[in-house]
C-alpha cells in the first residue's frame, strides 16, 4: 500500500450511509479507514411545518431554497414522496443553494441543480449570497436541528426573509464496538475526519479525548470550533468543504508531524 498515509488507521465517525466518498478519499492515499457510525439522522416528529413549507415552495413563493446537508435533502425528498411528487417538481424554478459540494452532488442525485454552492462553510456562503430584488423576498432554509445559525443570521442581515426548518434530527448512534474504542484508547487509530459539531460530540462523549500524537482533521471551522470547545485538540482544518480537500489537509498535517503507522495490537 503506497501513499502519504500509508498504513494509517483513520477513523471515520459519521452514518455508514455517508461515508462512501471518505472512504473512497482515504484508500486513495492508502490510509485504512476505520468507519464508525456515532450519530445517526431520523424524520421529525413532526412534518407539519416542513410540509407547509414545501407547499410554498412548490406554489414558487420562494426566491432560494437553501440546503444544509445531504441527509437534507433526503428529508426533503422523503416529504415531497408523500405527495407522490419528485423533489425536482417542488422546487420548480426556485433557486437553490447548498451549503457544501456534498450537498450540491446529493441534490444533482435527485434532478435538482444547485445554483449557488458554499465550499466552505455557512458562514461564507452568506457572504456570497446575492442581496434580494425586491424586499421581503424569501428564502426556505431547510436543515437538520444542530445546525448552527450562521446563515440564517447572515441571510437576514442581507436583507432576506428567512423561513429556518428543520428537516431532520441528529440523534446518537449505538454505541461503537469495543475493538474500536480500544484501539482509539491506545493510539494505534492515528487520525479521524471530523465533518460536523454532532459527530465531534459523539466522538468525546463515546470515545474520550484523542491520545497524544492522534491527529484530528475537521472539515471547517464550524467543526473545528466544536472540537476545541470538547477539548479536542484540532490539527489541521480543510480549505475546502470537501472530502479531497480533508483527506488532503490530513495527508500535510501528517508529513508535518512525521507520523508513522502505528502497530495494531
């Protein structure tokens, strides 16, 4: 096995379902990806807000439709599937958004095109999001219910309208199998992808703190912020809201520290 990461276990802490592209980016550069799912995504309890919010959508009283997440998006076309309609038929015209690349290729899977997509983070998609025609324009912003308020706030600082639904839950998985927290315990883990504040709260709460030499890479600031409010010492945070640009970043920060692979016991 060749590559900047040789030989590396790295953990992936994030649904089964959504970790194929980290995976794919890892075995790229040789790492051993370690995949481990801590939280998982479920409905809300319930849609009656969100299904009045895409009956709005589809009636075109949206300027954007902003999307958070790949998981998103699949609550979103969950709901438009009890109205026997595809996603792409709501959305009709409206222009979307999509906070990160992910998003945007989980959109393109279901026929919708992101017309605006943020590559790195909320925050900075705000600050590229057009100011409104007219006033009073509105925009749906569907997320899950950790999501941070950054482009909310943004948004409304911008002048828009914003309509904040909640799409879907995070919620914490099983707990991970005991060879998993052994090995993380006693360092032969060298590394882990952190790619939201939900996983990096799982990881502390189900794992414990990172050993010392463990190398933690996040995939923007957002995380990063949560890392280091868990006390999670964070070692290099991506330019880019994507798992080349993370998987890359960790490949530096892993010649950086002259990392070499650690034996599993």
């Amino acid at each position: 096995m060749t590559g900047p990461l040789a030989g590396l276990r790295v953990l992936v802490p994030r649904p089964a379902s959504g970790s194929a592209d980290a995976e794919a980016a890892l075995r790229a550069v040789g790492a051993e990806p370690v995949v481990v799912p801590l939280v998982r995504t479920e409905a809300v309890d319930d849609p009656t807000v969100l299904d009045s919010a895409l009956a709005d959508l589809r009636a075109g009283r949206y300027a954007w439709l902003a999307v958070t997440s790949a998981a998103a998006v699949g609550a979103l076309v969950g709901r438009a599937l009890e109205t026997a309609e595809a996603l792409g038929d709501v959305v009709g015209r409206t222009k979307v958004a999509a906070v990160g690349p992910a998003t945007a290729r989980a959109l393109a899977t279901v026929g919708v095109t992101a017309d605006l997509v943020g590559t790195s983070g909320a925050r900075a998609l705000a600050d590229v999001w057009p100011t409104p025609e007219v006033a009073g324009a509105r925009v749906l912003f569907t997320r899950g219910d950790l999501a941070g308020p950054e482009l909310v706030d943004g948004l409304r600082a911008g002048g828009w309208a914003v309509d904040d639904v909640v799409a879907y839950r995070t919620v914490p998985a099983g707990p991970a199998p005991d060879d998993v927290v052994a090995a993380w315990r006693d360092g032969s883990i060298s590394a882990a992808l952190l790619t939201s504040p939900s996983t990096v709260r799982a990881l502390a709460a189900r794992l414990g703190p990172a050993p010392a030499g463990t190398l933690l890479a996040c995939i923007g600031p957002t995380t990063a912020d949560a890392a280091r409010d868990a006390g999670l010492p964070v070692a290099v945070v991506a330019p880019e809201r994507t798992m080349t640009a993370l998987v890359g970043a960790l490949a530096d920060a892993v010649a950086a520290a002259d990392l070499e692979p650690k034996e599993t016991p």
